[in-house]
C-alpha cells in the first residue's frame, strides 16, 4: 500500500509485485491510479486511493484506512511504503504482520519538500524521528540502503537494484542524445539538465523521463517550447527502460543534498543495466562506485559545460563510450540485479506467513 508514491512506482509495481506474482503469490495494490494500467503486471489486483500531494492528504489517509479495515483480514501481510500511514493503520497492526519498506531518508528528505512550510520542518522532522524509533520495535523493515541500518539496525536490507536487460539485447547503437529517468526537480538538477540543452542544442538532444515537481512546471514547459529538452512526462518503469536503450548516456545530476548523500541513486543502477554509461554529481557513493567500477564520470556540482564536454567526447569516440558502459553492464549483472535481490524480498515476506 502507498498513498504518496506513483500507482506505477518502479519498486513496488514493477519491482515487487511483479515478482511475488511471477512466484505465484497474490497481490492487492491499495494505491493511486497508475497512469497507464496497461503496463500493470498481469494478476496484480488494484484497489484506487486519491494521491496524496502536499498538503493535501487526509482524505488519501482515510481511504486507506477503510480500504485496509476491509482487506486486512483476506491477506497474510501488510506492505506499507510511506510513513506517514502507519500511525494511520496503528489498529491493523494486531490483524497481520505489518511491513513498512524504507526506501528514502525520510527526516533529510523534509527540506526537499517545498510544500512544508518552513515554520513546520523541525517538528516535521521530531516526529519522523519519533515514529522511526517507534516502528523499530512495532513492525517489520525492509531497506533500500544499507545506511539505512544506522536507523534500524535490525531491518532486512533489500537492495533498490533494477532488473538486467539480457546482454544479448542490449542495443549498442547510439544516438546523439542523452537520458534522465526520475522525478524532476531543483534538487535532482532540473535546472542544470535544461542548462545542458540549451548548451548541446543542435549537436545531442536532451531527453526526459519522469514527474515534475508543481513549483518548477512552468519552467520546464518553457524549456520545452525552446526546444532546449524533450520530456516524455512519467512513464511506466518498463517503458521508461525500453525508451532510455540505445542513448549515448544517462544522466544524475543531483544537488548536494542531505537526501542524497547516503543512497545508491537507482538512476545510475538503471542506466548500467540498459547498457548506458552514466555522468553523475560527486556524491559519496556515486564517487565510490565510479572509481571502483568506472561506468561513467563524475562532474562537478552545478558546471554544466564540464558534463557537455564529456557528452560531446563520447559522442565522438564511441570507443571510450563503449568501455565505460560495458564497465557499468557488468557490475550490475553481479552486485546490484532485481533477478537476485528480489529473491531476498520474496524469501523475507514468505518468512512472515
């Protein structure tokens, strides 16, 4: 269940129930409608709550506490994805065994909610901290990172890794133009990816996959009409995939923020698994995994002409291209692949029942 994320979010749709239903396990999604239901794994039930967004969210709450009073005892466990809800589905917590799956740094996450008033933050923030202490004795916990153990030392650490495109598919021929797949925001470099357009316009097109956030909307439209980027809008993660193949590189351009300093950004994961080299910010892990693996380069934060500089040398020695992306390819095939951190999902939740 999620009232706060996307009804065809990557790692509970197509990541998750996917899998538990290629296992022949059932699933009930209690979620926003999806965009496009048509990408839907097939047997996945849904049942439709309001999206929260901002500060609007009470009336999403009570749908998914009626929803769960009314399903909770047809199923064996409870998957709950935002915070938020469990202070919510506190009686539910004696019916079956509730899972909350911790997927974001959610006390360093508030000041990347511009809808949280400024005056609001710190007791946001004490809360969160209140509930975290909380739910480390009260539910079980499947994290996304393995800093998150700092938080919940005792949780089932459940990598947020991407499924692995066959080798044999991958589409080695490029195109002069680059990718990002995610949310679209001032934090995770919105402004610096339409900057790159406008720079590359004409020689390498810069291309974009996913929701944006209300208060740079007009900003990217505008960018649009300019002709400095091209945006897809959110598609379902299998399409998103299938759309990014076949590009010169991936792009991950986050800010240095609280949020960020301690994830693997799934974006680069992905990009690796497509066949895709990435450019990324130097964030801690980024950093690491880049001069462990290689796979890609690393930029300064905000310097723009710095990413194109290395866009237009790929472009035009795809040979050095080729090498850092089969570099990438490869450590996702062994270390960081849904085909095997998935089993570790399914093997915990059938330990609950």
């Amino acid at each position: 269940m999620t009232c706060s994320h996307a009804g065809d979010d990557a790692r509970i749709v197509h990541r998750q129930a996917r899998l538990l239903l290629s296992e022949n396990h059932e699933v009930t999604l209690i979620s926003p409608p999806p965009g496009d239901s048509t990408a839907d794994p097939e047997g996945l039930r849904r049942l439709a709550v309001p999206r929260a967004r901002n500060r609007k969210r009470i009336r999403s709450w009570i749908e998914c506490r009626r929803a769960v009073a009314s399903e909770a005892r047809h199923h064996d466990i409870l998957l709950v994805h935002d915070p938020e809800l469990l202070p919510v589905l506190f009686k539910s917590r004696g019916t079956i065994p509730v899972v909350w799956d911790v997927h974001e740094d959610f006390i360093s996450s508030v000041s990347d909610r511009t809808w949280v008033p400024a005056f609001l933050r710190i007791p946001v923030r004490i809360f969160i901290f209140l509930l975290q202490r909380w739910a480390r004795g009260n539910v079980h916990l499947i994290l996304a990172e393995h800093a998150y153990l700092n938080s919940f030392p005792h949780g089932k650490v459940v990598p947020n890794s991407p499924w692995l495109i066959d080798s044999q598919n991958l589409n080695v021929e490029t195109a002069p133009r680059v990718v990002y797949v995610g949310r679209l925001s001032r934090n995770r470099g919105l402004y610096d990816l339409i900057a790159l357009g406008k720079e590359l316009q004409g020689q390498i097109e810069v291309e974009l996959i996913g929701d944006v956030d209300a208060d740079v909307h007009d900003n990217l439209v505008a960018a649009v009409k300019s002709g400095y980027v091209s945006w897809s809008g959110g598609l379902p993660n299998p399409e998103a995939m299938l759309a990014i193949r076949g590009a010169l590189a991936g792009l991950a351009l986050l800010h240095n923020h609280p949020n960020y300093t301690q994830s693997v950004p799934t974006k680069i994961l992905e990009y690796w698994s497509q066949g895709l080299p990435v450019v990324t910010t130097p964030l801690p892990i980024p950093v690491s995994l880049i001069e462990s693996v290689g796979g890609g380069e690393i930029v300064r934060f905000g310097n723009v002409s710095e990413c194109a500089m290395i866009l237009r040398r790929w472009k035009h020695d795809p040979t050095t291209r080729d090498h850092e992306a089969k570099s990438g390819y490869q450590y996702v095939s062994k270390h960081a692949n849904w085909q095997t951190d998935g089993r570790m999902f399914v093997e915990f939740l059938e330990s609950l029942t």
